[in-house]
C-alpha cells in the first residue's frame, strides 16, 4: 500500500510541475499545445531500442534490462544476469543514422548500474552563406561546400534500485550535445554553431500483484534552455517527455497451462511532450519457448510515423545469452525506418 501511495505522490508532483511550467518561460512546458519545432536537440526523442520500436514504442511498462535505460530507467532491476551489454543502429530520415550502447552491472542488494552513449550522424548536408543580391543576381546566398562539425550524442549514467519485490526507481544523469556545423559567412568569418546541457531521466516501475501486470512511468529530458550562436538572445527546451504506461502477458488470465511456451504481451502508454500535443502508443509481443518473439505497434497522433513490427530471437550459448531484435516503422513522406540491436547478457 506504501507503495501506491508513493506513486501517486510523483503523479501528482510531476501534474503539479506540468501546470506551473510554460515553455515560452521556462523551456519545459507547453500543456495542450502543439508546439512543432519550438524544441532543441531532438534527438533525444528518436527511440534507439528495436524491441521498443516494434511495439510502437509504447515500452514504458515493459522496459527490461539494459535496453530500458533509453526508455525507463526502473526497469534495469529486472536483469537476469550479473551483466548486460547493448548495441543498435537506427536508420532515421534523410541519411540520418544512430549508433547506440549501453552496459549495465546487476549489484543486487545496492541496485543496478549503467553506462550509456547514443552518437548521431546526420549524413553529408550542403553548406550556404547570405550575400548581397546584386552580387549573385536573383540568388542571395551561394554554395560554398559540405558542413563540418555536424552531429549530436548522449552520453548517460544510470542508477536505479528496487525498493521491494514490487516497486523500483531510478535515474539517468546524461551530458548531450549537438553540433549544428561550422558556419561561414560571406566575409569569410567561421562560428562553431554547437551547444551542450546536462539532462535528466528519472523512472518507476511498479507491480500491483495482479498476475503479470506492470505499471510504469517516466520523465525524460529535463533540462535547462539550450541557446546558439546564431539565435541571439532565443533559447529554446529540450524534448522533456512525461509518459506512463501498463503492460501485462495476458496468457496468465487465458490459459496458465500454455504460458510457459507461449506469452502474449499486451501494452499501452500515454505520452506528454512539450513540443507536441498528447499520444497514446500501443503494442503487442507474441513470444514461443522465450525463443522467437513477433511484434507490432501503432504510434498514435504522430505526425510522420503510424505502424511498426518486429521480430526477436534469443538463444543462449555456453551459458551467455544473446538476443538480437529487428523493427520497421512505416513512415510518411519519409523512408520507413528500419533498427538493429543486439543484446548479450552473462
């Protein structure tokens, strides 16, 4: 009972922040407001996991191990192993690519620990710089080569603890960055266009005892203003994201007989940005012999991607356990998007 009373408390704090906090003051507001592009370093908003994709992210509640220290920190209680180590690639829009990893150190009684780096390549972009009109005709600016200095990354410190069988909270304290390009105007004068912040994640997991089922909750992304060069006295939020979700193997409440070689996990999540108006992302797994998984999801009121699928095959040799996990998101206008990750756990 502690326990729930626990959560509701951060519900209500964290309702509380979210009432009080506009973005056009603070940087990490913007309640009921669709606020495209008022937002920096989104990246951070680019989900990294190929299971957590494949269930249209809605991974909040079912965050497990090493994986969830990109989505709820909470669950890397829930490691199986004294160890776990992470790697995926994301191919994003336009050439965009993301390369990510984490390890993580199962402590038991002192709680759990990991290490985590997300690197962006945002591919080969065109560089321009303004010029008089009647120096280049109807043109005002020219071309003048590649940008350099061009990309983001991440790089995070977890803790998290179970506070009992049934309740666990930690946190991520991550140093992101972004570099925009080396700007070069028509004088010829150079400007790094970079900045950096420290950001925080913090999540919950919590299990009423109600067969499988899993509650969970987390924020991501809080920050200060982030302002560059070329912005003058502008100052814009990181992508701070609110979301809470459940999850649960309904093949506890179908058949119990069956649920050793089959489970069919079901999950919902509810999610609050503040630069974009509120979703509600869904999924289902399909697992057989805790072998071979098929998923699929739906990312509800996104403005580019909808469908995802995936699928997942673990196997354990020699007493190390590997898993490696496929998804594909449909996008419109874009390319769909495809991600890769591996998962050694021993």
């Amino acid at each position: 009972m502690r326990h729930i009373k626990f959560l509701i408390v951060i519900l209500i704090s964290y309702s509380s922040l979210m009432a009080q906090v506009d973005m056009n003051t603070t940087g990490q507001g913007g309640v009921d407001l669709k606020q495209s592009g008022k937002s920096t370093m989104n990246f951070l908003q680019v989900g990294v996991s190929a299971k957590a994709a494949g269930l249209g992210n809605a991974y909040t509640a079912l965050s497990k191990g090493v994986e969830s220290v990109f989505t709820n920190p909470a669950g890397l209680t829930e490691m199986n192993s004294e160890f776990e180590a992470f790697v995926s690639t994301t191919q994003w829009f336009a050439d965009i690519k993301y390369l990510a990893g984490a390890v993580a150190w199962n402590a038991k009684e002192y709680g759990a620990l990991a290490v985590s780096f997300v690197v962006v390549d945002y591919g080969t972009i065109k560089g321009t710089a303004l010029v008089p009109k009647a120096g280049t005709g109807s043109d005002n600016y020219i071309l003048n080569g590649n940008v350099e200095n061009v990309g983001a990354y991440s790089f995070g410190l977890t803790y998290v603890k179970a506070i009992s069988d049934k309740f666990s909270i930690g946190g991520t304290a991550k140093y992101v960055g972004q570099q925009l390009g080396r700007l070069t105007d028509a004088t010829g004068a150079v400007t790094d266009n970079n900045n950096s912040r420290m950001a925080f994640d913090m999540g919950v997991k919590y299990f009423p005892g109600i067969e499988s089922l899993r509650l969970g909750m987390s924020i991501r992304n809080f920050s200060t203003f982030v302002t560059y060069e070329n912005q003058g006295n502008a100052a814009a939020p990181l992508p701070l994201t609110f979301a809470v979700g459940a999850g649960m193997n309904i093949m506890d409440v179908i058949n119990k007989d069956i649920s050793k070689e089959h489970a069919l996990l079901v999950t919902a999540e509810f999610i609050h940005p503040n630069n974009y108006t509120d979703r509600v992302n869904a999924g289902l797994e399909y697992t057989f012999m805790k072998m071979f998984s098929l998923r699929a999801g739906y990312e509800g009121n996104h403005d580019v991607l909808s469908w995802a699928g995936g699928v997942g095959v673990k196997q354990t040799i020699e007493g190390i356990e590997f898993q490696i996990d496929y998804s594909y998101s449909k996008a419109q206008y874009f390319d769909s998007v495809n991600r890769f990750g591996i998962n050694i756990a021993f």
